[in-house]
C-alpha cells in the first residue's frame, strides 16, 4: 500500500449503499415482485440481502472504526408508504434510528430519495412514464423531509436518473443487432448497473408476467430501470425539480443534488460525434434542471473509447471487472473535468466501484481513483467527498449476489461481516 495523502477534516470520505440491495425483505416494492415472478431475469432473489436493516449500527460502526467519515444510503419509499397515501410511521422511526447512529459515530448521512425501487402500487399506477407520479414523489418527500430533515445534511433526490436514457440505447442497440440477425453479446456490460438482456422471446414472456403481477398491460409497466421516453424522462427532471422545492421550503439548510451514471467517453480521431451525442443525452440535456442544485452526485465505473465506426470494444488481453466493464480506474478523473467543464458548483462523487473477487483488486482502485481526484482538486476543481460503492457486498440487481463490490465481505448463511483491507485503505484518506 502506498502512502496516502489525506483530505482536509472536511472532505467526505465514505461508501454508498441501496435499501433494496441491502436491507432485505423490501416485500412492498416492485423489484421484490419482479425477482420471484416466473421465467425472472433476475439471477437471485433479494430475500433477507445482508439484512442491513437489523444490522446497520454494527456495518455503521464498522465504517467509523476503519475512519470513514460519511455515508450515502437510500430510504426506501416502498417502506415509507407500502400503499397509495399511508405513510408507515414505524418505518420512518427505523431511518430516524439509521440517522441518528450515523451521528453517533461521526458519520455524516447523505441521503437518498429514490434509488431504483418503487412502491409496487406506483408502477401498478403507471409508474415512472406517468405525471401522477410527480405529485406522488413530491408527497413523499415532504413527509421524508418534515420527519426527518433535522438529521439530513444532504439529500439525493433520485439516483442515477439518467438510467432509462442509458437503457434505452440498449434496447435500440439490441434491437438492430436482433434485426441483423447478429450475434449479442451477453457478456459484455452495457450499463453500469447490474442489468441483463436475454433473448426476445424470454423477455417478452417475462414481461407479460409482470404485466399480470402489476395488475396492468405489460406495455404499461414501466418501472425505473426500463427504456425511458422524453415525456418519462421530463417526469423524472420534474419530480427532482420539485422534490428541491420542497426540501428547501421545508429545510433550506440541507444541501440538494441529484446523480447521474456517466462514462469517461474518450475518442480516437473519427469518433468526436459520438461522443459529442453522448454527452449531450448522458448529462449536458440535464444541465437546466439542475442548476439551482447546491452539488452534482457523480457516478462512474469505467471508460467507453470510440472511432470513426463507433465504439471500440477492449482488445484481447485488456483488464476487465467481474462486471465485464473494462478496468480504469482512471476514468473518474476524466469525468470530473469533463463534468468541470460545464459545472461550476461542488462535485460528490457518489458512486464508483469494482466489482473484484480480489480485494487487491480494489485497493488499486481506490488509490488509483482517489489520486485523479486529487489532481483535480489541485487545480482548483470542486470535489467535496468520495463515497465507494459499496460499503458491503450486496444484491447486485438482475446480477444477483455473484458481483462483489463492497469493503465489506458478507457471509450470507450467517450474516457474519468480515471487513476488506480495501475498507482501511479508504479509511486511511480521510483526517478523522
């Protein structure tokens, strides 16, 4: 391990997590439906994850112990309000518990809003393509916020909300191939969410299934991590929008952002269109929703490279993650400044990770990511905080448990943490 420079006392240094993807028994909300329905894309189900919900003082404290100074998790609305207009008043006392053990520890809580999973009576409503669904963000956040703003420094709104825009690509990516008769390659990672694509038919049957399940035409289930149209992605900027405006009417101290997943998109001569195209659907199109914003929440995991023909896919030999994204950890510098280069307000990276067998595998990362954030901030660019994704080994989304991301290894037959060398080397940058 090499020697680390510290941040100031004032920099977040940190992991990220998702309700569903570690609390487990998230039983009101639509992944859990998906998960067990018949023919699933989903390689596991959720089930108790890494019960992070009975367990968050002992992982907390496990943060505080390895000198992590802050943590981004998600409260999840499917807990908060399991049905249209009811509000769980257990629940929002068990957040409460989670936030006030972060300041117990000296942990700085950055919270949340939506992070993939919905109620399943949204998505049965129409989900993320229909505008009631702004009034019904905009409801949960005001009572998330008048219960629990007291104890929330900094709120992410929704995470990712780019997401559909990514899909969508995909699916228009496949489509052509499927069109062409060509090969798709499965293997390959096309978002940097744990997302599979399966044969058409297979898809077609499991959407049919979760049409039944949501009680509505398969067409109509459109859950957040689907092919977004502009309208769906108007709702989502809206529902940010919105969710803004009420924070700060309610608590104009808490600092408001929302993330986006970005790639380092790096270009040989011949493939400046692409990319210049890319930018623009990826995050400069979300620039005037978000100007009014108090940070940006990045997320990155790797470099795309393209040419005159378009994307250029890794040579043979080149490093890859278990995520089948090329490793570089590089990239999350290159993505500061292009993000520098449009926004002039505080930069949180919010996520970025590998998913490694090989916990030496992560150590260089960090190092390696942690050291172009330095550069950056050198020269004057504005990073407030880096928070790991993940703080613990978790459910991947359609991946299931097979990704390991996180500083902390968890063995799920006994729920036993066994903390990563990778966790005291993150620990070890921060001034705590």
């Amino acid at each position: 391990m090499m020697e680390t420079k510290k941040f100031n006392e004032n920099f977040l240094i940190g992991a990220s997590t998702a309700a569903h993807q570690v609390e487990g028994n998230n039983t009101n909300s639509d992944f859990w439906v998906m998960e067990q329905l018949p023919g699933t894309v989903y390689k596991d189900p959720s089930l108790d994850a890494v019960d992070h919900y009975n367990r968050y003082e002992e992982d907390i404290k496990l943060m505080a112990e390895a000198g992590l100074n802050a943590y981004r998790f998600s409260i999840e609305w499917a807990r908060i309000e399991p049905s249209k207009g009811n509000f769980d008043k257990k629940e929002i006392e068990h957040y409460r518990d989670v936030l006030k053990c972060c300041h117990e520890h000296g942990i700085t809580p950055v919270v949340t809003l939506h992070h993939f999973s919905s109620p399943i009576w949204l998505i049965s409503a129409g989900g993320w393509e229909q505008e009631s669904t702004i009034g019904h963000f905009e409801e949960y956040t005001r009572y998330v916020v008048s219960e629990l703003g007291d104890l929330i420094p900094y709120i992410c709104t929704i995470n990712e909300a780019n997401m559909g825009i990514q899909i969508t690509r995909i699916m228009e990516k496949y489509k052509r191939q499927a069109e062409m008769a060509q090969k798709v390659d499965l293997k390959k990672s096309e978002v940097q969410t744990g997302l599979n694509i399966q044969s058409q038919s297979s898809m077609a049957q499991y959407f049919m299934a979760c049409g039944e399940a949501f009680g509505i035409d398969p067409r109509d289930v459109q859950v957040f991590l689907a092919s977004r149209t502009d309208k769906g992605n108007k709702i989502i900027m809206t529902c940010h929008e919105k969710a803004r405006r009420i924070i700060k009417e309610l608590k104009p101290e808490i600092q408001v952002g929302i993330t986006l997943s970005l790639y380092d998109y790096q270009t040989i001569p011949g493939g400046e269109s692409y990319v210049k195209k890319l930018e623009e659907e990826d995050f400069l199109q979300y620039l005037p929703s978000i100007q009014e914003d108090d940070f940006f929440g990045l997320q990155n995991y790797t470099r795309k490279i393209y040419g005159p023909e378009g994307i250029i896919d890794p040579s043979e030999g080149t490093r890859m993650t278990d995520m089948g994204n090329e490793y570089y950890p590089e990239a999350l510098e290159g993505v500061i400044r292009s993000v520098a280069n449009h926004w002039k307000k505080p930069i949180l990276v919010t996520e970025n990770g590998v998913a490694s067998t090989n916990d030496k595998d992560r150590v260089e990362f960090i190092e390696k990511a942690i050291e172009g954030i330095q550069q950056c901030m050198a020269e004057g660019i504005d990073v407030r905080g880096y928070l790991h994704w993940s703080l613990l080994d978790n459910f991947e989304w359609q991946k299931g448990y097979e990704p390991k991301f996180g500083l902390i290894a968890v063995d799920r037959t006994t729920q036993t943490r066994y903390p990563k060398e990778s966790l005291k080397v993150l620990g070890s940058y921060s001034s705590k």
